[in-house]
C-alpha cells in the first residue's frame, strides 16, 4: 500500500498568512493527488484532485503542486472559513490511502 | 445538487452485523461509483471499497474482504454497506462518498455526512 505522510499535524496561523501543507507518498503517484477539506457539521469538501486541478467552486486561494512522491497544498492569505482539517489522498493505485490529517487553527 | 444522505448512529453488539445506508440525490446513481471509508480517531482515513450501481460490480480494500459487503438499490438510489462479525474495532464514522475516475483510481467529489457506529456490549 501507499503511505501517505502529511506534516504537519498541526498548523497555527492568522488570516491573511499564507501557509503549506506537505503531503509525501512512500512511491511515485505520478500527479494523482487530492486534497479535502474538514469542518464540523459539514460534509467533507474536495479541494484540488490530480495534484493541481481546483475542484469547480474551490477558492483561487487555493493551490496544489508536485508530482512524483511530494506534494504541497498552499493557502494563500488565509479566510476564516479556512480553519479546518486538510487531508491528502493518493488516486493512482488501490487500495486508496490518505494522509492522517493537518488540523489548521487560528492563532 | 447532488448529496447523499446518510442513516443514524447504531449501537451494535459485538458480534453482530449492522447495515448502513447512503441515499444519492441530484445525480445519475447509476452512474457513478459509491465508495465507503472508514474514520477512526488517531486511525485517519481508510477506503474500504466500492460499488457501481450500475451494474453492482466491486472492489473491495483487501484489509475488509469479509468484514464489509456493499450493496445498492436502483429503485431507490441508495447504497448500503454491511459490516458483519463486529468488535471493538470496528467502532469508527464511516462515510459513503461518490467516486470520479481520472483514468487511474477514484478520488472523491461528495461525501456523505458520515455514521457513527459503536460497538458494545
């Protein structure tokens, strides 16, 4: 299986800053990775799929980049709406394995 | 819009079997695979598998063969997983989620809101 390693765990930031999330695949996916976003009583949102595709309806703000086993999902100048769990997800190979979480705070 | 509206929490002995349901809307059900995943807190995220309802075929995470057993009903746009010889372990919030296919594998476009299974006895 693919292991997916996200850092960090935890991130602590202002709106307005920018910030990456780092996500590591433990082989190449080429460029098939997502990104979803977790908040409280909503249902998990799509982000960005095949490593830099933004899901219609996903914030500029919004990018992801990589290929290969290192991907980053940015933020840019961050909206209060922003402060969520972000986590990764590989789509070249089953099974399907995600990363285990960034949890974005405010600071 | 699409969504997909999932059962209530069950509370379940070990042991036992419980069968959870996730109902589409707003789309073509036949037309799209329905994953389901598996959420544990410190565990994160793992895909169990998925069902084309269009025709029911699946696949399954090799980790549940013979744990999880998913099924769908045209009629009624609703797919259900089965989880069968329940332990502690399978206390978790799983989510049904519609699939899109890249030309690889699937990533995941709508998630269901997630059901809270506990087992205990």
């Amino acid at each position: 299986d693919v292991q997916m390693t996200q850092s960090p765990s935890y991130l602590a930031a202002s709106p307005g800053e920018s910030v990456s999330i780092s996500c590591k695949a433990s082989k190449s996916i080429n460029t098939y990775l997502a990104w979803y976003q977790e908040k409280p009583g909503k249902t998990n949102k799509l982000l960005i799929y095949s490593g830099s595709t933004l899901q219609s309806g996903t914030p500029s703000r919004f990018s992801g980049s990589g290929s290969g086993t290192d991907f980053t999902l940015t933020i840019r100048s961050l909206e209060p709406e922003d402060f969520a769990v972000y986590y990764c997800q590989q789509h070249n190979e089953y099974p399907l394995t995600f990363g285990s979480g960034t949890k974005l705070e405010i600071k | 819009q699409v969504q997909l509206q999932q059962s209530g929490a069950e509370l379940v002995k070990p042991g036992s079997s419980v069968k959870i349901s996730c109902k589409a809307s707003g789309y073509t059900f036949t037309s799209y695979d329905m994953h389901w995943i598996k959420q544990q807190p410190g565990n994160g995220l793992e895909w169990i598998g998925w069902i084309y309802p269009g025709n029911g075929n699946t696949k399954y995470n090799q980790k549940f063969n013979g744990k999880a057993t998913l099924t769908a009903d045209k009629s009624s746009s609703t797919a259900y997983m089965q989880l069968s010889s329940l332990t502690s372990e399978d206390s978790a919030v799983y989510f049904c989620a519609r699939g899109r296919w890249t030309g690889r594998v699937h990533y995941f476009d709508y998630w269901g809101q997630g059901v809270m299974v506990t087992v205990s006895s």
